[in-house]
C-alpha cells in the first residue's frame, strides 16, 4: 500500500468566481467572527501528476440521459444508498492498491485537498466562494488533515475505525477554533476485519464531493453499481461543513458497500462529477485497468479538464444549470481531485 499523502498547502487569498460552488448564505443580521485560523496538520505536498489525455466522445441523448442521475434534491440525498449484496469471499479480505491525480484551477491555488493511507482515503473540496483566512492553511486542507490524524489514532488506540466519528470529530476540532472557511467531505475506509468474509467500505459523504464502485457483471460490462449522492441546498449550494452553513456531519450520507474482486472505487472532487458522465468514467477506467490505478486516476483528471477547456461541450453541470433556469454554456474549469482503489 502506499504510505500517507496528505495535501495541505499554504492559503493564498483566492478571487471570488462566478463558476466557483458558492458558500451557504446566513440570514441577514447575522455575520461571522473571523479570527485566525488554527494550527493545522502538515506533511509535504505531493507533486502534480502530468494529465493522461484520452479523447473521448458522446452522444447529445447520451448527456442527457446521464445527467437525470444528479437531478436529485436534498431531501433525497440522504436517504440510505443501498449497495448490491454479496456473497461472503472465502478466500479471505480482498487486496488493493491505489493511485491518485490531481489538477488545480489555473485560476487560484489548489483548494481541493485529498489524504490516501494504508486503508483510509478521503477528497474534501473547499468551497471558493467561502470566506477565507490570511493566517493557516485553507478549511479543506485542515479539516482532511485533522479527519486523518484522528483516522491514525483510532487505529494506534486499536478503536472501533470509523470515518464518520474522525470527520465529526474534525469537524468539531475546527469548529472550538473559530476556523474560517467551509469544504465538503468523502471519507471512506477499507474494513477487512469486522466482518468476516467481507471487504467493506464504509464512510461518510457531505456535499457533492463522492464515491462510485464500478464492477464488472456477469456480462463482462463495466457498470456504477454504487454511488453516492450529491446534497444540494440549491443550485450551486452543496451541503458543506463550516463557515455560515447549517450542515453538521449528522447530515451525512452513510456508505457502506461490500466489495468483490476486481471493484474499482473512484473518490473524486466535483470537478470530475460536474464535467464527465458515469459513462465516459466506465470507458476511460476499460481504457486504463491493466495500467493501474494511478494511470486511470491521471485518466479521470485528465479528461475531466479537457472538458473543462472545452467551450462547446455539454456536461453534467450545464443541464442542472438549465434545470435551475440558468445559462451555461461549456466545462465548467474547478479543481480535480481523484482517488482509485483497484481490488483484487
């Protein structure tokens, strides 16, 4: 496995952007201290992996059919998401390795902030139009180190490993510190031991960062046999922790999904989710397997912002705009995140 890759970079004052995911809006007559922010973990920032291109294409019927699938409201998001059911595997807990990419928008430094260890793994996506602090590392970037760090101590303490636990416990970490900023959150752990036979996943999701496991059926196909669910306050507005927002861990969506040999778990940043369907993921995951997992995650982050640099394409996060009564146009430039489990 490899080892910890935990991003956490210096925050710079970021322009505010008219594509950025916006902040959630307190009512009027209530404002928000800001201090500063507190210390945060730190580790050496990983070094950007070269985008793998692969030229891809859809059909309009295609685009719109995908993209039914994100349409969802908030009341909706966090009802369980029911993963198939598997047979126990008596060969014992399921190996994985796992690879991950990452690309930032041009236009600000990096905001979305990931961490890959031994058997957690998680992406959070600061929210640009947040406010933010001169002082410390940016909310996304602290809350996954803090997530990690109490990740490790459960483990260390030999506790009961849960992620919804770590990122509450983050959360609330952060929180006792008047940290500003807010960020959405995906953690997930790979738990081979609490029930035998089984290789589960299991975490929490808030806001519109998520997972996909994508498997193989008895048809030899690819297909999303789980994913979460984006939560949306409106249009533009994803659930997120901090800041103004009302949203709480409790808030979260739930994940557990056994897994079965040859599942492929993508973690990723609303900037592969809002510009790439579930169908061009499966083709460029078929392209890439037997490469690996950090090719198909430089694969997924690739592709992802050549569509975001492309001012004709139709995406995922132009029809909900349409849906929302908005215009738009093209990819939609953000940061990219990435994170894929291979099993075997």
């Amino acid at each position: 496995m490899a080892g910890i890759h935990a991003k956490m970079a210096m925050a710079a004052m970021v322009a505010l952007m008219a594509t950025s995911a916006e902040a959630f809006l307190a009512p009027q007559g209530i404002s928000l201290v800001l201090t500063k922010s507190a210390s945060s973990f730190k580790t050496t920032r990983p070094p950007l992996r070269g985008p793998h291109h692969v030229a891809l294409k859809m059909g309009l019927f295609d685009a719109f059919k995908s993209a039914t699938e994100k349409l969802i409201g908030a009341e909706e998001a966090n009802l369980p998401n029911m993963a198939p059911q598997l047979s126990a595997v008596g060969t014992g807990p399921l190996t994985w390795t796992a690879g991950v990419s990452e690309i930032p928008d041009p236009r600000h430094a990096m905001e979305d902030a990931w961490f890959a260890g031994d058997y957690d793994y998680g992406v959070f996506d600061g929210v640009t139009g947040a406010q933010k602090s001169e002082f410390g590392d940016l909310y996304s970037y602290q809350l996954s180190g803090t997530t990690y760090g109490i990740l490790q101590r459960q483990r260390e303490q030999k506790k009961p490993i849960d992620p919804l636990v770590a990122l509450d416990g983050a959360f609330s970490a952060l929180n006792d510190a008047m940290t500003v900023g807010s960020s959405t959150a995906c953690v997930v752990s790979v738990d081979t031991k609490s029930e035998p036979g089984y290789t589960i996943l299991k975490g929490a999701n808030v806001g519109d960062s998520g997972i996909k496991v994508v498997r193989r059926g008895q048809d030899g196909m690819m297909k999303v046999v789980y994913q979460t669910v984006p939560q949306m306050h409106y249009f533009n507005c994803p659930f997120q922790l901090g800041g103004n927002s009302p949203d709480t861990v409790d808030l979260a969506t739930r994940i557990r999904v056994p897994l079965a040999p040859g599942d492929i778990v993508v973690i990723a940043s609303d900037g592969l989710y809002d510009n790439v369907y579930d169908s061009q993921i499966i083709d460029l995951l078929e392209a890439t397997e037997a490469q690996g997992p950090t090719a198909m995650a430089e694969a997924l982050v690739g592709y992802a912002r050549q569509v975001q640099e492309d001012p004709q394409v139709v995406i995922p996060y132009g029809l909900e705009a349409q849906a929302a009564g908005k215009k738009w146009t093209g990819g939609k430039l953000d940061d990219t995140a990435a994170i894929v489990l291979q099993f075997s």
